[in-house]
C-alpha cells in the first residue's frame, strides 16, 4: 500500500514536472542566445534569425515624458514601472506588427531579454562611439578626434567590453556603432588644418572609418553569432567605408531623402555588395505650411518609402539588398527643439528645411519639426502613471504594410497591397483618435496645460514661552497656493506661456523660513496720528491684496527679419558664451531664490536680427536679470580677420527702486561698452582679449584717497573709464591650462564673473566685476586616470587702495580734515570685492564617469557613478581693507553706508562632496564645509570660523530625506551675512515621499521641488553671541518649525 501511494505520488510529481516543461517551453527557447546572420544569393540578400528569414520591421523607441529631456533614464526607475513602461509600449508594438527596436537609450541585458521574452521583439545595440563627446582618461572630450591614439584605444575597448555585455543576451537582432559620426568631425590638429580644406574632412573620416573597422573586427570575435553595422549619415564617405570596413556586414543608414531613396540601392550594391538597413528616415506630422497637425502626409510619406523597401527586398528584380528599416520614431518627444525649456509643451518650431519633404517645405523656411516625428503622439499619463502613445494614421498604415512578409510575397502581390490599401480610412481612425486625445486638451490658441497645488500645516515656537504657557505658545498657521499654467500658440510666428498664482491663507513661517507667497502675510502699521500721553496706539493688520497674480510669462515671436523674446520671471542665461567677456549680462536661472523676496525678475524684452540683421541682439526691460537697473543691451556679434568679435553696449536709463535679496545695495545709474575677439588655434590654443569702457558719467567726479599719511583730492579722468583683458587656454604637458591677465581703471566696472568650468565649480577665489584692479590669474586641469587635480592661483593689486578713517583734527591751527571710507553711492567708486587678494586653492576630482559631469548644474540629478567625489581648498590673504559696503533700507527705499570697511585678514576655506549610487538605486549625497570668512557688510563681530553639513538620501524611487547642520554660520539668507549674524547651531530635516514618477524622472531643482509629494520638515535655531535674540524673541534660547506640506502635480 505505500509503495502504490508512493508510486501515485511519483507519478503526480512527473505529470505536473512534464505539464510545466510543456508550457515553459516557449520561454525556453527564447532565453537561448540567438544566431543572427546575413545570407546572399543570385536573387539578393536576407536577414535569417536562427535560420527564419527575418525582414527588420523596426521603430526608433525611447520613453521621454512630458516635463523630461534627454537625461530623463526609465532603467533608473523601480523594476515594476520599468515593466509597466514596457507592456504598454510593446504590447501596441506588437500589435503593429514590430519586431525589433533601436534605441539611443542604452537598454540593459535584462530588460533587452524581458522585450524578447515578453513581446518577441529584438533589439539593435546601439553604443554611440563617442559622437556626442567621450570621457578620455577622466576627461570630457566633447568634440572626439579618432585620430588621436589614446582616444581609438578606449573607444575600441570600451565598445569591445558593451559587445562582451551582450553577446549571451537573448533579443539581440546585431551591434551597430556611432550615429551619423561622419557628421560629427569636428576635432582639429596640426595634420589636419595642413591640408587643403576641401580634404580636412575626408582626413578625418578615414581616421572614423578605420576605427570602425577595428572595433567590428574585435567584435565578431567575441560574439560570431551576430552581424555587426554602423550608423552612418546616408551614405556619405562610401568609398572610404568600401575601402576601410571590410569587416562590415550590413550597411547601416540614416536616410531623410522624402519619399524615395533614390540611387541608394544602386550605388550600395555598386560600391559595397552589402544588403542595407535603414536605422532612421521617416517624416513629421506637423506641417509648417499650414500650421497644424498632418497625419496624413506622414503616413503616405512612410507608405511610399516601404512600398520602395518592399520592391527592394530579396527576390524581387532589383537589387535586392532592403533589409528593413527603423521608423523615426516611436512617439514624440517634447524635448528635443529647446532641450532644457518648454518641456511640458510640443514645440511647433521648425528647426531645419529639407525639400524633399514637398508637402510643407517653402525656399524661405525650415519645415522639419523635431518634436512631432512619432507614428504616435505623446499623450497624458494613464492610471499606472505611464505616459500613453496615441497612434497616428501612420500606426495603421505600418500595421497593414508590416502584416506582409516581403520575403514570401511576389512583386505583384506587394504592389497590389499598397495600391488597395484605405488610406481614408486610417486617416478617419487617426483623426478620432486625436480628437478623443484633445478632449483632455483645450485649442491651441489658449490652452491649460497643467498646474500645480499646495498646502501646508506650520507649528512654531520658541523655548521660553513653551516653558511659560506650555503648549498654548505654539503658533499654528496653515496655507495654501494653486498655480495655473497656461500655453498659447495662435499662429506659426507666436507662441508663449504664463502662470496665474492664486493664494488662500498663507503660513506665517519666518524668521525660519521666507518663501514665496508671502506677499500675503499680514503686516502691522501704526497710524500717524498724534500720540496721546498715557494711551496705547492699536496697530492695524493690512496685507497687499495681491491674492491673484501673474507668477511668470513668456511669449516668442518668430519672423523673417529677426526673433522677438518677452520674459517675465523666467529663467535667463549670462551671455558669457556669447561674447560677453566681461558679464555685462547677468545669469538670473535661481527663481527660487528671486521668490523669496517677492521679486519678479528678470523681465524685459530681447531681439535677435536673422538674415541680413543676423549677429545683432536688443535686450532692454525694467530689470533684465535680477538686481539690474532699467536698461538696454545692445550686442553685435561679427567675424573679421578668420576672429570672431563681440560688440556690446549697455546703457542705464534709470536706477532699481528696490532692494536686491533681504537688504542688497541697488547700484548707480551707468553705462559699459566692450569689445571682445576670440581666435581658436589648432591642438586647443585658444585667445580670448577684450577692452572696456565704463562709467563715462563719473568723469570729472572728485575723490579723496589717503596715500603716506596725506589726503589728496582727486577726479576721476577718462583712463580710469578703461580696462583690458586677454586670457590664453592651452593644453600644456596633457592639462588644460589658461593664463589671464585683467587692467581695469578706477570705474571700469564690469559685472559677474562666469564660471566657465561648470555651475557646482566650488572655486571660492575672490573673483569681483568691480575696476581699480591690476589682476593675474593662472590655472591647470591635471588628469590622472579617473583623477582630476584643478590648482589655481590669483593675485590682485588696487589702483588706488581704500580710505581709512581718520577723524578731522586741527594742527596748528590747520584743518585737517580727515577722510572717511569710500561707498558707491556718495563717491565714484570703492574697495569693495575687489580689494588686494593673494588667493591659492586646489580641488581634487574622482569621477569615473564622465559623460555626466561633476560640475554640471544638474549632476545631483545625472551622475550615475557609484562613487564620486571632490575635495579641496581656496586660502586668500587680503592684505589691505576695504571701503564701505552698504545695505538698502526698505523704510527710506535708499542705500545706506556701513561706515566703516572689512579690516585685513587672512581667510580660507575647504569643501567636499560625494556622490554615491548604490545597486539597489539609492542615491547619497554629502557635502561638507569648513571655512574662516569675513561678512560681506557689516564688521562689526568679526570674521567667523564655523562648518557645515548638508545630505540627501533618495531611495526607492519614492523616498528623499535632505538636511542639513551648521555651527557658528549665518543664516540661510544673504542679509544674515551682510549684518554677519551668525547662530549657533541650525538644523534642517525634511523627509517627502513622491506620489509620482519616481526620482530619476525629477530632472533639475524645479521639478525636484514641484514633484506631487507629501512631507514633514523640521527646522531648529539656537541663539548665542554674533545672534541676540533680545528684539524679536526675549529670553529664549532657540526657535523651531515643523512644516506638513502636500504637493500635488498636475
């Protein structure tokens, strides 16, 4: 008996084992590696996969969501989103009809295997083989020269070691290498710049098209079981690939030539004998002509291109070397005309002409539209919060045209397909599947486009009256905010955005926090009535009424002779890659921090002149960046002498009426012209020299200035309105190396120095716009490896050096009148930041990946290494004291002197950050302070040694906790530094969890913070020395918050 039950048991065990094999066998036999190959007879050539005939019926597919850019990574999110992402898109692939996939995105092993698996679709891999720059011993090379040794050797082993990645990996179709590299020669050299320059291009193509070959030859022998490709720009150098890529084994092909292809096939099979693969082409679905939508024309324009590929294929009289091709693109993406702006609207700008394309080209204007290239369009996120595709006519097209295998149809059959197909009718499907799609989006002519809701709960107090009244002393507001964004597009030439910002009640969070929306606290004001003796005068509550406000607007116009920008409160770019050599024109990109203050710049209006007006700009506006008087800017940009040259002229028309942050001076009415040349040297020697004038309104004006225990008055002349600059960048011993020298007379004030290095550079040399300065400046990038090492050194005379103050006294009966220090208001010019410096630092770099660079302005949202770091010092010895600063006074909307200056003093600081990513995709980051500095007004206290840290933890995809701890600094604002009030201790902990898309969707510090989320933060204050407490919070030893804050995205 039991043997019988064991038996009964075995044989249950082996019916269920052999039932699971069964049904487990698909997935057996796509989890086996596949075996790819090109197979050529007298009637012409095939793609066979694992021995079936395999016709490429591709897409280019990518994931870019509205709000998102190119640095946007799916394969950064949760693995379940990822999967969601990929069922959604590939299962209405699959219905089209698809069967493999290109993408620029670089998919990993595990997700190409899960595509094949799940969808049976295959994918090309694709690694770009430095065509948009390449790291190169640790160091970002964005123009790649493949001539240069070192550069082929890491080229050629890096694209060696994506071939090992992938070789086992089931779902890959082949390897291809670059995209449209042969386009991309934009490296120099000796060599090259010797040859006639018709031949400067061919020079470098060769070196392109023997690396390839070096690379594909390495290749087969790691994975022979697949062909290997290029992407080329059409066929552009055939000879050379026909001479240099033996090794090749299909042709690979960017082609836009409209509705056919031309002599293609013939010059391929003439020159090469390869059968070709398309890897883009395709058209748009917006016309420039007409201004709207055009599904049909991009549907027919595909319908005749496969119909001609299908002709093409094997077996059919021709040629026979069409392979298939990859449709550009998938869906659309709405980054890619501006790239880092207007990304959560589809951009209608036409950004290049090519008539091949009839139905929408003009010989006055561009008709290729970046933005709108999708078979579908990018709709709104689902429930799953997956953007969703909305096919276009050209999706049932393809559906129709991708049911016919060219393989097995004769050339009859596949004409008639085409000739029979109801075009009408997918365009009707396409037409109502837009409509349904603009039922969640309004006209064009105006439009809501999204928005944004906050609310938020605040707890406040203070330790004494806690300790007195108990609870009963803590402060509880509440607020909350709506922003509305609104596009317009009305016709072809015009098209903007705005935001309307409406407030209910606002949280009363200061002294803590100031933020936005504060214009709605109430205010206390006594009435000015004669006081009676003996009564208490009772205060009156008013806020601004501003309940309702426009938050920021834009609007574009584009004509014939030049491009008109208005801006109010949106972000602005310094012009210091524009010629600007002395930064005239300020960089206004921090809103947040323009917020707090109620301020709404930058605003005003920019011109660009096109045609013959080109290289002319016009800024004007009431404050063009923030702090900027009312003026215009006038900007001529112009080549001459094989150097390119930069005209500017800025003229003041009147002076800010209000402060710059919490207590900023406002500066005096001026005007500045320069003129700046630019000459690139081959092997990277470049020369950069400018001259000023400025302030021509000063001369004549007086001065006093203290010289040997004498006071002399004297007047300003037109060489101190002079200043010159140069400053030479050359690659020394493999650094990067520069030299720069700086005059600049009494009143040759410049503006705000750029850093050229990156935004996150945390160089703290004392760099300053003002005149009255002999300044030498010297610096070197050493790259070692994955090391970079950044010593730099600066040394700075004054022209004429700060007053001092000495009191008036008589001496023998002589009045000496004494002097006192200089401020820019009450004199021409003073010794501010540009006071005497010997200033020295170094920063030591570790990134190991350097196509996200350490310090770009979005690398805490970019840098994908798993550890990253810098760290360093800046030491300065100021030698000499400064004149006055000053501060503005809100009551009498005018500047007020300090009095007296900063006294000499040696100063320093050191800073670190690291960088670290886990494999379970968490993301940490740390920065760490060390510093003895002076305040940047007041003297009074001391310069202050004090630390810091700061930390962010972003796990999950949903988690972020940020925070920070600082001893002995100022406050977080900048008039805590003017006054040099510092605190002891100041605490921040804020911990959100996003309701969203996961982090890696968050692509800079804006969306970071409008993300839909819900959080606490926590902030605490202690009070000591440099920090009374006296005035606003008697007798208390501290002050805290708690913030419960809701944000919701839509």
């Amino acid at each position: 008996m039991a043997q019988s039950s064991f038996s009964n048991r075995m044989a249950f065990f082996g019916s269920l084992l052999a039932a699971v094999l069964i049904f487990a066998a698909p997935d057996v036999t796509h989890a086996q590696v596949n075996k790819v190959e090109t197979y050529k007879d007298e009637k012409g050539w095939k793609l066979k996969v694992d021995g079936e005939d395999f016709y490429v019926k591709g897409v280019v597919w990518s994931y870019s969501p509205r709000g998102q850019n190119y640095t946007y990574g799916l394969f950064n999110e949760p693995d379940d989103f990822i999967r969601k992402v990929l069922d959604y898109d590939f299962g209405l692939m699959k219905k089209m009809g698809v069967n493999t996939i290109r993408s620029f995105t670089t998919i990993p092993p595990e997700w190409v295997e899960y595509i094949y698996r799940e969808h049976g679709i295959m994918s090309v891999i694709n690694p770009l083989m430095g065509r948009y720059g390449y790291s190169i011993d640790g160091q970002w090379v964005p123009f790649t020269d493949y001539s240069d040794p070192r550069t082929r050797e890491i080229l050629k082993r890096d694209m060696q070691e994506f071939v090992r990645r992938y070789k086992a990996t089931p779902g890959v179709l082949m390897f291809a290498f670059g995209n449209e590299s042969n386009y991309g020669l934009s490296w120099s050299s000796f060599e090259i710049e010797n040859l006639p320059e018709g031949e400067q291009n061919t020079a470098k193509a060769r070196y392109l098209y023997s690396l390839y070959e070096e690379v594909i030859s390495a290749g087969k022998e790691i994975a022979p079981n697949h062909p290997f490709s290029i992407v080329n720009g059409d066929i552009q150098y055939i000879d050379l690939i026909a001479e240099l890529v033996p090794s090749l084994d299909i042709l690979g092909s960017n082609v836009y030539r409209g509705t056919s292809f031309t002599d293609l096939w013939q010059r391929v099979e003439e020159k090469l004998d390869l059968p070709v693969v398309f890897f883009e082409f395709g058209s748009d679905a917006f016309n420039a002509r007409t201004f709207q939508e055009d599904q049909a024309a991009q549907a027919l324009i595909l319908k005749e291109q496969w119909h001609e590929m299908y002709n093409k294929s094997y077996g059919k009289g021709e040629e026979g070397n069409a392979i298939g091709g990859y449709i550009f693109e998938w869906r659309d993406e709405w980054w890619k005309y501006l790239q880092t702006e207007n990304l959560d609207i589809q951009d209608t700008n036409a950004s290049w002409s090519n008539q091949a394309y009839l139905f929408d080209w003009t010989p006055d204007g561009n008709n290729m539209n970046e933005e709108w290239f999708g078979i579908a369009a990018l709709g709104l996120p689902n429930a799953e919060g997956v953007y969703e595709a909305i096919p276009r006519m050209a999706y049932d097209v393809m559906k129709e045209i991708f049911s016919l295998d060219p393989y097995e149809a004769s050339r009859s059959e596949i004409n008639s397909m085409f000739a029979s197909m109801d075009v009408d009718y997918y365009e009707l499907r396409g037409d109502v599947r837009r409509v349904k799609a603009d039922a969640n989006e309004v006209s064009r002519a105006l439009r809501l486009t999204g928005g944004r809701f906050q609310a938020e709960f605040v707890a406040r107090g203070e330790d004494r009256p806690i300790e007195e009244d108990g609870e009963n002393a803590i402060d509880f507001s509440d607020g909350q905010m709506v922003f509305l964004d609104f596009a317009f597009n009305p016709n072809s030439k015009l098209e903007g955005q705005f935001t309307l910002n409406v407030l209910g009640n606002v949280a009363d969070k200061r002294p803590l926090e100031f933020s936005y929306g504060d214009r709605g606290l109430e205010r206390e004001i006594f009435v000015a009535t004669e006081e009676i003796e003996g009564t208490q005068r009772t205060p009156i509550k008013i806020d601004d009424g501003r309940r309702i406000e426009i938050y920021d607007f834009s609007a574009e116009y584009r004509g014939e002779a030049f491009d008109l920008e208005a801006f109010y409160h949106t972000p602005r770019f310094h012009w210091g890659y524009e010629g600007d050599f002395f930064g005239l024109v300020q960089e206004a990109t921090d809103i947040a921090g323009i917020d707090i203050w109620d301020a709404n710049a930058p605003s005003g209006v920019e011109i660009r002149g096109k045609g013959s007006l080109e290289g002319l700009t016009l800024l004007f506006g009431p404050e063009v960046y923030w702090g900027a008087n009312p003026k215009a800017v006038l900007k001529y940009d112009f080549g001459l002498a094989d150097m390119d040259w930069t005209f500017i002229h800025s003229e003041d028309v009147a002076r800010l009426g209000r402060s710059v942050g919490g207590a900023g001076q406002t500066e005096p009415q001026s005007r500045q012209t320069t003129i700046y040349g630019k000459k690139e040297f081959v092997n990277g020697w470049e020369l950069e020299f400018g001259g000023i004038m400025a302030a021509t309104e000063k001369v004549g004006d007086k001065f006093d200035r203290y010289d040997a225990g004498n006071v002399y008055l004297d007047e300003i002349d037109w060489k101190d309105t002079l200043g010159v600059k140069a400053k030479l960048t050359l690659p020394l011993l493999g650094t990067r190396t520069y030299l720069s020298a700086h005059h600049a007379g009494l009143v040759a004030d410049g503006g705000q120095h750029h850093k050229v290095y990156g935004v996150l550079d945390p160089s703290n040399l004392p760099y300053s716009g003002l005149g009255n300065k002999q300044e030498f400046e010297a610096g070197s990038q050493m790259f070692f490896g994955n090391w970079m090492v950044f010593p730099r050194v600066m040394y700075r005379d004054n022209l004429v050096h700060a007053n001092p103050l000495i009191e008036p006294e008589i001496i023998d009966g002589i009045l000496s009148p004494g002097t006192n220090p200089r401020n820019r208001d009450a004199d021409p010019f003073a010794v501010l930041g540009n006071r005497e410096a010997r200033s020295g630092e170094i920063y030591f770099t570790w990134d190991p990946t350097g196509a996200t660079p350490y310090y770009d302005w979005d690398n805490e949202w970019r840098e994908d290494a798993p550890f990253a770091i810098d760290f360093g010092g800046t030491y300065t010895e100021y030698p000499t004291a400064t004149d006055s600063y000053r501060f503005f006074f809100a009551p009498n909307e005018s500047n007020v002197a300090f009095g007296e200056g900063l006294p000499a003093e040696d100063v320093w600081l050191l800073s670190s950050r690291v960088t670290m990513n886990t494999k379970n995709r968490t993301k940490l980051i740390f920065k760490g302070i060390r510093g003895f500095q002076q305040s940047t007004g007041s003297p009074d206290g001391g310069t202050q040694k004090f630390w810091e840290l700061h930390g962010k933890a972003v796990w999950g995809g949903k988690h972020r906790l940020s925070g920070y701890f600082m001893k002995d600094r100022w406050g977080p604002y900048d008039f805590y530094r003017q006054f040099n009030v510092t605190f002891p201790e100041q605490v921040e902990l804020d911990y959100s969890y996003l309701l969203g898309p996961g982090y890696t969707a968050i692509a800079d510090s804006v969306s970071e913070q409008h993300a839909t989320r819900i959080g606490v933060r926590g902030l605490y204050r202690s009070f000591g020395e440099g920090s009374e407490s006296e005035e606003e919070f008697p007798g208390s030893d501290y002050i805290f918050s708690v913030n419960v804050y809701f944000i919701y995205q839509f």
